[in-house]
C-alpha cells in the first residue's frame, strides 16, 4: 500500500526535522532553523498526500470511509494535526525553538503507528457501531484538541528549561504563557466538540448520550483539569511556572485519555485492533 | 451587596470552592474508572475480602457516578456556580451598561508616542473626520464636549461578550439538571426477541426488575451480514411496533439508527442464535431422491409407505467437538434405532477411517435402507435491543449548544473600547487614542494599530 509507505517516510522526515532543530540549538546557525522547517512542510505534505490516498484506496476497496477509523490512523492523524498546529505557531511568532519540543512527539507518534507490533495499518472496514456520520467530526475535533494540548504540554516543558543556557534563544515567559494559554483554549473548546459530538454519536449508537465508559469518564477528567486550569488564570490571575505544571498535568491525563483507558474495560474498544 | 455579608453566600461565592469541587469532581471520577461499576462491580465484589466488598458498597463506591457523592459534588457546584454569577452580575452589568464617556482616571497617560497625532486644523473639523474614520467599523459613536475645547469619542465592539461566561454556567447548569432528569424519569433497559416473536416488556439495566413498554415489539426477521475479512457489516432487525394489536410502526432497525416511537427509543444492540432451533435433514431412499425437511427437537415425520416414524431426540450445535448433530429415533415394524446424524459426517469419516462402522450410534444409514444427513442447522436467531427513554436529552441537546456559544463568546471575543481625545493645545490639535479591553489585549492592540494607521494616512491626505 502505497499511503503506508509515504507515512513511513513522513516518520523520517519529522526525525530529521528534530535533529535539524537540535543542532539549530547546539550550533547557534538559523540555517539549521531553515533545515528543520523546510523537512516540517516537506513532511507536512506528505503526510497529508498520504492521508489522501489512504482515503482513496479505502474507496478502491469498497470500503470507503475517511482514514479516522482504527488506532493506526488516529495516531497518523494525531501526528498530523499536531505538525500542522506546530506550522502554524512558528509562522505566527516567528521562532523555531518550539521545533525541538513538538517534533519528537510527533516522530513518536508516527514510529509508534509504523512500528508497534499489535498495531495494524491495513485498511479495515467500517463495524456497524463506526458507520455513522459523526465519525468524522468526533475524531477530527477530539484529535484536534489532543494536538493543541500537546504544543501547550510542550510550551510547558520550555518554559521550565528556559534558563539552561542551551536553550538561549526560547521566548521570554511572557509570549510563552501567552501562546500556552491560547493552546490550552483552543484544545479545551476542540475538547469540548469532541465530547459533545461524541455524545450526540453515543446518543444514536450506544443508546445513551453518556455512559460512564472509562474514555468518557477521562475526558471528563481532562476537560475539568484544563476548566480548572483557565478559571486559576481567569479569576485569580495565575501565570508561568504554575500554568506550565497545569499544562504538563493536563496533557498525562490527555495520554491516559487516548492510551491508558485502554487497559481498562470499556466500550471504547475499536482502538484495540 | 447587603449579601456579602452572610457566611453561606461568601462561602460558594469564592472560585476556590470551584476549584475544590471540582478536583474532587476529578478524584472521584478517576476512582470510578478503576474500581468495577454496576453490572461489572458485582464479579468483583466476589474476588476481594467480604469485609472491603461491603464497606465499598455502603461507600456506594460500585456506582460512583449515581452515588450520594456525586450528586452531592453537582448540588455544591450548582450551588456555587449560581452564587458566583449573581455576585457578579451587577459589575458585569454596569461595564455592559455604562459607557464611561470620559473613561476612567489617568487614561491618556503614558500613551506611547504612536498613539498621538499632531495636527492644525481646529477640533471640530477633526471630530468630524475621526467620525467619519470611525462610522465605517463602528456602529454606534459616542460623543461629549469635554471642558471647552476638547471632545472624546467613544466607540466600542463585543459589548455582548461579556455575558458569555453566564452563557457557558447557564449551560452546565442546564447539564446539570438534564443530568437529573434522566437520572430520575429515564429507564435503560435490554430485551431478547427471536425471530417471529414479540414482546411488551424489557429488563431495567442494574437487575431493577422489569418494566411494561407502552406498544409491543415483533422481530420479524433478524439479519447479519459479514465482510470478506469476517468483521461484521451490518446488524439489521426488520421489527412490527404493534399496539391493541394494530401495527404502528413498520420498519428496519439499523445500529446508528434508533427507533424512536413514544417517547421512547429502541436501539439495535446485540444478536444472538438459539440453540435450540431448527434441523434441515435431508434423507434418501436408496435408488430415489433426495427429500429435506425441517424440524425441532422433539418433531417427527414419517417415512413413505409408513416404513416407520422419525423423531428428532436431540439437537447440538458442537457434539463432542465434530460440529452440529442431531439425534433421532425412529420406530418402525423392527423396533426402534436411534442414531446420531452429523452435518459434517464426510470429514468425520476422513479423519476416523471406519468410525461409523465400529460405533453403529454415528453411522447415518443405520436404518435401511434409508441415508440420512445433516444439511445445516436452521439457525434461528435473536436480536438484542436496548431500549430508553431520556427526558432529559432535549435539555442536553440544548445545553451544549449554548456551551459551544458561550465558549466562543469567552474565549474568541473580548469587549473592546476605544477612546479619542481631540483637544486644543498651544495652537495645534492633538488627537490621542487610548483604549481599554476586558481580556485578550493582543487583539486589542492589532485594533488600535490599524486604526491609528488610518489617522496617519487621513492626516496627510488632509495636509497635502
């Protein structure tokens, strides 16, 4: 299948992304910075070329439906939500160190999707349960918030090695706790989509809008830890170091969201395959 | 407000309280996902010491999400949310309301350089202008003679924001109560319908003991359908909704598509075959051909010219790991024979060379000289239906929509507020902007930047 050996691919260029971004730090030399960027977009349009044909290949089996359908294309489009909002923060504040923070993880991301033995990355048909129109619209909006709590996770972690003097050139904390706040928000609206539009699909599919499943409880259990994290900076103004622990809190229960309840028993069990 | 006084209003007017009810909204949650809930809870209950089994469950810890805590948590948070906005309200009323004209102390003081303009032209000439600068993104100008010679004017957007965190606690509100009202008048419950069977009522989901539905159910047909790889494709029951005995609603009930019929919805949940259905036999009489009949444990039929009575004894799905069997009997003028037909006699042969010969019981043309055989067992299946009713879905429904407003409206929009000075100074007019707004100052800024932009150009044009 050609679209899983372009996402292959896509996993190499988001190392080389990484390491270019490492160097960038290391070296001193922006034309480390310009490497890393220029692999980010290359890998970027791959990725989404190889989005696009799994689509279509879908189609040419006769079991067309968009590439959101098992754990191998949630984490693909994880990883590609997450470059795509990591693209667009450093062409908005015009500052790469963010790169050496993001791009790992979504080099894990695609090595896990690619490598991990118990994972399969053929194209499944859709179960009767997924064969429904809200697919869609749940897995992008919840994915879309993973990845903007991700580059807040990520913000988080800068922010606290901001003082090593490797990391010379990372943004004063200003800009820092700015642009986390922003992607705390965008995730938490994104979240709450997911949570609603999930519900709406519970609400046709499983009977019953909420149920308790492990996954339903920790989204839950995520969106109160970053309602908590915006009502501190709302109403009593907390700033830098404290938000950044929130942000870093926030994102494990994100992680325990998307993988840990996994282990639990639940109704969620479509990413098991 | 006289209130603020009385110890239980300042109690849930503070955020901490939120902050509190809700980490521990979060510490309960997290323990219900680990300790087994409802149906799961009662396995469980069964493997741990009987002393802690108890103690969880005077805790009501096996149904955290219904138990007295949780409810309590929700009651404190609405509690608290409600105290919160009322405490709030007037201010966010009077910044919604008032437009302080002259704005507040010290405005246009420290204004950065880019925020001054210089011009000569006299002050009314420039309100005039600014007015005119101004009228194209604003929709309502405010103006006031300040002292003698100077006038501000004030122009603001997002007035409206201000109201969408109520918006937001309106609507956890309302999830609140739709919450409740599914909790305490909706009903979850499951039934089993064979296929050309029916029923009136369901099992309450938790062993709550049955409840009559307002119609009667019929399955009429129950299909499944397979992919190439095995995965299923479709679950689909063909159902009657029948009431006083007439038929009210026709129709297939597809996984993802409900039916929805009196207030109440019938979902396709699970399927099943029975076992005890039906056999395809087929027999032949040596030199004739071959004849297929259905039957059931217990059915018999006759063979032709009367040369006996078959009855099916037993029926198995798996029999001692060769696939499906039936057992009959048949009497005839000789006695009686009683033997076991398998449905996949030739591999059973293929595997044990000779076995019908050493063990009479699975040998199918025992009774001479007829043959019989296993053609298939009619399998006959059930469909699983979950049946509920929510009162409080609507209100749900509702709930988010404003949530989904509301959040918009907090996050995406801010009141922003502008205010120009044009004053008589030492025999030029100088215009400063100075601007305030309630959160997001970036967006603020980038508003002000272009509209000084806008002065600058308006102001050569006007020179030259």
């Amino acid at each position: 299948m050609t679209n899983t050996m372009i996402l292959s691919w896509v996993t190499f260029l988001y190392f080389g992304a990484f390491v270019f971004y490492l160097f960038r730090l290391v070296f001193g030399k922006e034309l480390w910075g310009k490497a890393a960027f220029y692999s980010v977009l290359g890998g970027l349009g791959a990725h989404t070329l190889g989005l696009l044909l799994r689509w279509k290949e879908s189609y040419s089996l006769g079991i067309g439906h968009a590439p959101l359908s098992n754990f191998y294309e949630s984490l693909i489009f994880f990883a590609w939500a997450l470059v795509l909002l990591y693209v667009i923060v450093e062409w908005r504040i015009k500052n790469r160190s963010l790169g050496v923070f993001v791009l790992p993880v979504a080099f894990l991301l695609m090595a896990f999707a690619s490598l991990a033995p118990n994972i399969s990355n053929r194209i499944q048909p859709l179960v009767p349960a997924l064969q429904s129109n809200w697919l869609t619209s749940h897995v992008v909006t919840c994915f879309m918030g993973y990845a903007a709590f991700t580059v807040a996770f990520a913000i988080g972690i800068m922010y606290f090695l901001r003082n090593i003097p490797l990391f010379g050139f990372i943004p004063e904390g200003d800009i820092l706790d700015e642009l986390m706040y922003q992607h705390a928000v965008l995730g938490f609206v994104f979240l709450t989509l997911g949570i609603m539009t999930g519900s709406v699909w519970a609400h046709y599919a499983w009977g019953s809008y909420w149920s308790w499943d492990p996954k339903e409880t920790w989204s839950l259990i995520t969106w109160l830890i970053y309602a908590v994290m915006l009502h501190a900076r709302y109403v009593r103004g907390w700033k830098g170091k404290r938000m950044a622990v929130l942000a870093i809190v926030g994102f494990a229960a994100v992680l325990f969201t998307y993988l840990g309840v996994n282990y639990l028993p639940g109704l969620h069990s479509y990413l098991q395959s | 407000m006289p209130k603020q006084k009385n110890p239980f209003w300042s109690f849930f007017a503070s955020v901490y309280l939120t902050i509190t009810l809700l980490v521990f909204t979060v510490v309960l949650s997290i323990v219900g996902t680990f300790i087994p809930q409802q149906d799961a809870a009662r396995e469980f209950a069964q493997g741990i010491p009987p002393g802690l089994a108890s103690f969880l469950q005077t805790m009501q810890a096996f149904d955290l999400f219904h138990s007295v805590w949780f409810f309590l948590l929700m009651l404190l948070l609405s509690l608290n949310l409600i105290v919160c906005s009322l405490n709030r309200w007037p201010l966010t009323w009077k910044q919604f309301r008032g437009a302080p004209l002259s704005g507040e102390e010290g405005l246009f003081r420290g204004l950065s350089p880019e925020r001054i303009f210089l011009c000569d032209e006299n002050v009314g000439t420039m309100t005039g202008r600014m007015e005119g600068l101004l009228n194209r993104k604003y929709r309502k100008i405010s103006k006031t003679q300040e002292k003698e010679d100077a006038v501000i004017i004030y122009v603001e957007r997002g007035r409206y924001s201000r109201f969408a965190v109520y918006v937001v606690h309106l609507s956890l509100q309302l999830l609140i109560l739709g919450a409740l009202m599914g909790a305490f008048w909706g009903w979850e419950g499951y039934v089993n319908i064979g296929e050309g069977e029916t029923a009136d009522a369901i099992d309450l989901k938790g062993g709550k003991g049955a409840k009559a539905l307002p119609f009667t159910i019929r399955c009429d047909k129950f299909i499944v359908e397979f992919y190439k790889n095995g995965a299923p494709k479709t679950y689909r029951s063909d159902l009657t909704f029948l009431k006083d005995g007439k038929t009210i609603y026709q129709g297939p009930l597809l996984v993802n598509h409900p039916v929805s019929l009196a207030g109440v919805r019938v979902y396709q949940a699970s399927y099943g075959s029975s076992p005890d259905g039906r056999a395809s036999l087929a027999f032949v009489r040596a030199g004739q051909e071959e004849k297929i009949i259905k039957v059931g444990p217990g059915e018999s039929f006759s063979l032709p010219e009367k040369e006996g009575t078959v009855q099916v004894v037993r029926l198995e799905e798996n029999l001692m790991q060769m696939g499906p069997a039936v057992k009959i009997l048949i009497r005839s003028g000789q006695g009686e024979v009683s033997f076991w037909v398998f449905l996949h006699i030739d591999k059973i042969r293929e595997m044990n060379p000779g076995v019908t010969e050493q063990v009479p019981m699975f040998n199918p043309s025992l009774f001479k000289p007829y043959v019989f055989a296993l053609k298939g067992m009619e399998e006959r299946y059930y469909t699983g239906l979950q049946v509920s009713r929510d009162p409080g879905a609507p209100l749900m429904a509702a709930a988010a929509v404003l949530m989904i407003l509301g959040l918009m409206g907090t996050f995406f929009s801010s009141h922003r507020r502008i205010w120009i000075k044009i004053q008589q100074l030492g025999g030029k007019t100088r215009i400063s902007v100075a601007a305030r707004t309630n959160k997001h100052p970036v967006v603020l800024e980038r508003e002000v930047r272009q509209l000084a932009e806008k002065i600058k150009i308006s102001l050569e044009k006007g020179s030259t």
